[in-house]
C-alpha cells in the first residue's frame, strides 16, 4: 500500500510499475508453456526454501519491516507536496463503490469503471471513415447504436475477460456440486450471460440518465432501443455458446446442441441486460412501506431483472440442470427468447 502511495503523484513511476507488471505477467505464461521446465523451475524454488532455517526466516521479516517503514518515512517526507485532489478522488470513489455494492448498484459500478477509464484522456476530433460510409445505408437508430460497437471494439481487454470468464460455469458446479451440470452451473450461466450482456447497453444507461439528448436526436424511442438491442444479445449469446461449449467438449454435458442452445438463449438473457441498465439510479433513503412483508423498491427491480432472465432462458437452465438436451428445447428455448425479448421491448417503450 506504502509503495502504491509513492507511485501515486509520479507518471513514471507508474509507468514503470506497468512495465514490471508487464514482465512478470509475460514471465509467467512463457513458464505456463514450458511445461516440464517450469515445475523443474518450481521444484528448485521449493527445494531451496526448505533449507532455509528459522534464522533465515527472521533475517527475511527483519528486512520485510525494515523496507516498510522506510517506505512509510518515504510517505510522511511527500505528505505536503501530495495533492490532495488525488486523495478526496479517491476517497470518494472508493466510498461510492462500497455504497453500490451494498445496494447492488451494478449500473452505478459500471460508470465508475467508465469514468476512471476515461479520467486524465485528451480526446482528440478526428473523422470516423467507417461510420461515414455505413451511415448512408443505415437507419439514424443503427447509426447511434454503432458507438456501443466502437466503444467494445476499443477495449479487447474486456473481451478477453468475458471469454476465459466462460470457464466459469464448470469450475463452479464442479467446486460446489462435484459435477459440471445442477442449479449451480446453471446460476452461474444465468449471472455470466447477464454480465456479457451488460457491456454493451452504455448508451442505453446514458439515454436513461440524459433523456433529454435522446429527444434532440429526434430518433424514434423504440427505434433505438431495439437497435441497441442487437449488441446485448450477441454478446450473451456469444458467451452462452463458448461456456456450453467448454462443458460439451469436457463431456460433462453430453451431446451437440449445447453450443446452438445458447445462441437460441442470448436473446432471452439479454431482456435482463437491458432492463438492467434501464433501471434508475438506487435511492437508499427510498426504503418502501414499512411493514414485514415488503422489500426495498431497489431490491424488487433487481429481483425482477433476475426473474425475467429466468424467464428468457428457462429452457437452457432446465435442460443444463437436468444435464441432457433435445431438438424440443431448442425450440422451446427459440420461442420463448423471442417473446421474453420481443414483449420487454414492446413495454419499453410504452413506458419510455
């Protein structure tokens, strides 16, 4: 933490923290490929800490305290020239995040990670090519659903992340259950497909934040959201596939539809995303009727948004529970994605 507040106030020493962190995250996967030559490596390690004694040890920790509190004096010396604007930032950030993970505030997570990726970069104008010859043939609605497009586009980081998070469903039913298929795995599905879906409906929280720009765009409510709708449900879909298809190729879930039925269930999934991002801000003062049957206004939207991804994807838990698939659950699966999706959209704007 001392060595974090140093690099805090100086650009190179982040710079050089990056790079360090760079070459350790490099060092480790070229020791991930070696195979053999790693646990070689590792075994070394092992051995050569076993014969150290306990005065080793001792010797260690002295150095240990001795490097934080030269860290710590380091930190009292910089205190007047640290800007305090950093500090109250920070603490302010920090507070902010504590309070949305309470309430589980996931919208107001994600625009906290979307200001600090933004804080501190020059934006620079310059032309956009590829918009300028797709907007032609395009619908005003698709063409401002395109910088969902880009801005995921810019940041592989997180698509990177959403595809080795795919591994998740098996790694949980297997820890909590001993088998890749129950009520475990098909939680976890539900919870990954609706946090793939949520990446891409950024313009649809700033429209629910900001109507007022949405009317000076003088585009059609329902329009828009449908196009904006399309990038949702590819990416829970996408993500749905790869995890089944990690699952099938184990053969923990036997047979090949798994991957098709999660395409057929993104759609569904992607209902919750949007209703998700739709939500208005959580008022912790707003706490309802003060009797021991109800809940939270902030608590029953985020139920209902759990429920309707349920609903979406019914057929995908269910078949992932029982663990076998058959052509009637993709069918059934297709239908009720199309109508959980359709019929939110239809409400969506009705009540926009």
């Amino acid at each position: 933490m001392l060595t974090g507040v140093l690099a805090q106030p100086r650009p190179p020493w982040r710079a050089r923290l990056r790079v360090a962190g760079a070459t350790v995250g490099v060092a480790a996967t070229v020791g991930a490929v070696a195979g053999e030559r790693w646990d070689v490596v590792s075994r070394a390690v092992t051995d050569r800490f076993a014969g150290l004694t306990t005065g080793s040890f001792g010797l260690i920790a002295v150095v240990a305290v001795a490097a934080a509190c030269t860290a710590a004096l380091l930190v009292r010396r910089m205190l007047p020239h640290f800007p305090a604007g950093v500090v109250r930032a920070s603490s302010a950030r920090a507070g902010t995040v504590l309070l949305a993970a309470a309430f589980l505030n996931v919208p107001l997570l994600t625009w906290i990670a979307e200001d600090s990726h933004w804080r501190g970069r020059q934006l620079h104008s310059r032309p956009w090519p590829r918009v300028a010859a797709v907007a032609p043939r395009l619908r005003p609605a698709f063409v401002l659903a395109w910088a969902d497009w880009r801005r995921l586009g810019r940041r592989p980081a997180v698509l990177a992340a959403l595809a080795v998070s795919a591994v998740a469903p098996a790694l949980a039913g297997a820890a909590f259950t001993g088998r890749a298929h129950g009520w475990v795995t098909a939680a976890t599905l539900l919870a990954g497909a609706m946090a793939a879906g949520t990446q891409g409906t950024a313009a649809i929280r700033r429209d629910i934040n900001d109507p007022a720009l949405r009317r000076l765009l003088g585009v059609d409510a329902g329009t828009a959201l449908a196009a904006r709708a399309v990038l949702p449900a590819l990416l829970s879909a996408a993500w749905l596939t790869i995890a089944l298809a990690l699952l099938a190729s184990t053969g923990e879930l036997p047979g090949a539809l798994w991957p098709v039925l999660g395409l057929a269930a993104g759609p569904g999934v992607a209902a919750a995303a949007l209703r998700i991002a739709r939500t208005a801000p959580i008022n912790p003062a707003d706490q309802g009727p003060d009797t021991p049957l109800t809940a939270p206004p902030w608590l029953m939207t985020r139920a209902g948004s759990v429920l309707l991804g349920v609903a979406g994807a019914w057929p995908t838990l269910r078949a992932v529970y029982a663990g076998h698939v058959n052509a009637s659950t993709f069918g059934a699966q297709l239908a009720i994605a199309a109508v959980v999706l359709g019929g939110y959209l239809m409400l969506a704007v009705r009540s926009a």
